[in-house]
C-alpha cells in the first residue's frame, strides 16, 4: 500500500470516528445543561411545574402588576434561571408578570433533556398558566437561541388550540437545528446525524397572523443573524431588530430588553 493510500485511509477512518462520536454524543453538544441550582431571585417566587410525564420541575414566576401582561420565558441551551431573570429584568421592571421555565435535566431539575422533552416542560408551564389564571391572550410567549424552537412550538400550540397568545418574541433564533448546525459542521452529514430538529420556520409558517418580533445581533457567531432575517420574512409585518455588534449573548443586553418592552408596551396600545 503506498503512502498516498495509507493517508486517505487513515483520513476516512477519522473522518468515521468524529462522525459516529457527533451521533453518538449529540445530546451532550446540544443540551450543555449547568446542573447548578440557581438562587431564588429576588421579586420571584418559586414554582413547581408537573409534567404529563411525571416529572416535577423547579422554575420562577413574578405575577405581573394590575392590568399588565405577562411573559412565558424560555432560556437557551446553556442558560439558568438565574441568567433568564437578568434576561427579562427590564420587563419585570415594567411590572410585567414573568414564568422563567427551567428544562427537564437543567438547574437540578429531574430528567433528560430532549426536543420531545422540551415541549412537555413547555406544556406543563402553560397548563400552571391556565391553572392560575392567566389567559393566553394577555401572554407573551419569549425564546432565546433553542428556547426559540420551544417558543414556536408553544405559540402554535396555542394558536391551533383557538386561544393565540398576544405576541411571540425570538431572540438570536435559527430556522431550524439542522440549518444551524449546518453552518459549521458543513463536512458532516448533519441531516441524517441529528436526532433534534426544532423546525422554526416551518412552525412559524402554520400562523402569519400573529404579532412577531425577532432580534438578532450581527456579530452572532453561533447563530448567524441570516437566520433571523429569514424568520422574519416569514409574516408580513413581522418586526426584525438588528443589534450592530452584538453577539450570541443579546438576551443579557439591556438595549435588547429595553427594545422588547417597548414592542410589548407597542402591542398592548394597539390592542
């Protein structure tokens, strides 16, 4: 075997391995889930929600002031309570009511974490909504980088349920997971790899009508702001906020709150 033969063979053998490892171990690069609980913030409550599949998850609910909406938060995959509530701190300021979802397998919470999961953990917050009184109509549903596949998922949820909620907000969201990872696993076959999905712009696809604001920093080299663009295409009217040089953490960024909250604070006028 000449050495030209033996190079590519050792490349393909290489090539296998990293591919079967990323199969093998995609929930680990996906779900980087901080096992740290986080302290109870101040101005929250602590709140149990139960899952259809038995599970019992810790998360933080602030109830909103006389007359104000609320929001249903959903963090991204490296996030904790703790970092969802400074994410939303200029919101509850406002007195808006805020339900800081925590996932299955995050925060000290039981179970592993999963697309499938995910939407249960998202059902079993809006059912603790329900079950204390908030209707749907007076929610703002809010999902940050793969928060926004659970936020999707809920809005529609809600929407073909005959109850819409009052406006859906992406932050930092990507069409979908495959087109995301795509971008920087170019040189794997991601399509057929990937157990997860999150089809964002083919959920988003199912409800035009309903208010939507997206926001994405140019500087995002997790998930390139293209993805966002394209979102925001999707609805006519759809707003899209561009955030010059910020990147993957603007959820954090007070002017990305602040700009939230006047779009909410927008929406409640028009009402």
């Amino acid at each position: 075997m000449t050495t030209a033969l033996r190079f590519i063979g050792f490349a393909a053998l290489a090539y296998a391995l990293v591919v079967a490892a990323l199969f093998l171990f995609q929930s680990r690069f996906i779900y980087p889930a901080p096992n740290r609980i986080a302290p109870l913030t101040p101005g929250y409550e602590e709140v149990t929600l139960e899952t259809d599949d038995g599970l019992r998850l810790r998360a933080f609910y602030r109830a909103p002031s006389p007359g104000a909406p609320s929001v249903l938060y959903f963090h991204g995959n490296g996030g904790t309570l703790e970092g969802a509530s400074v994410s939303n701190g200029a919101l509850a300021a406002a007195g808006l009511g805020v339900l800081l979802v925590e996932y299955r397998g995050y925060g000290g919470n039981p179970g592993e974490p999963s697309e499938e999961g995910f939407y249960r953990d998202a059902d079993a917050a809006l059912a603790w909504l329900s079950e204390h009184g908030q209707s749907p109509s007076e929610l703002y549903v809010i999902g940050n980088s793969i928060g926004g596949g659970v936020a999707t998922y809920t809005a529609l949820k809600l929407v073909e349920a005959g109850s819409p909620p009052a406006g859906l907000v992406l932050i930092a969201p990507f069409t979908s997971l495959t087109d995301a990872a795509s971008d920087s696993l170019w040189w794997a076959p991601v399509g057929a790899l990937l157990r997860e999905r999150y089809e964002n712009a083919e959920r988003l696809e199912k409800f035009s009508d309903l208010p939507v604001l997206i926001q994405h920093g140019t500087a995002d080299r997790v998930i390139d702001d293209s993805h966002g663009r394209a979102l925001a295409q999707i609805g006519a009217g759809w707003q899209f906020q561009s955030f010059e040089g910020s990147g993957h953490a603007l959820s954090f960024e007070r002017r990305s709150q602040e700009a939230r909250l006047i779009w909410v604070l927008g929406q409640e006028a028009e009402r």
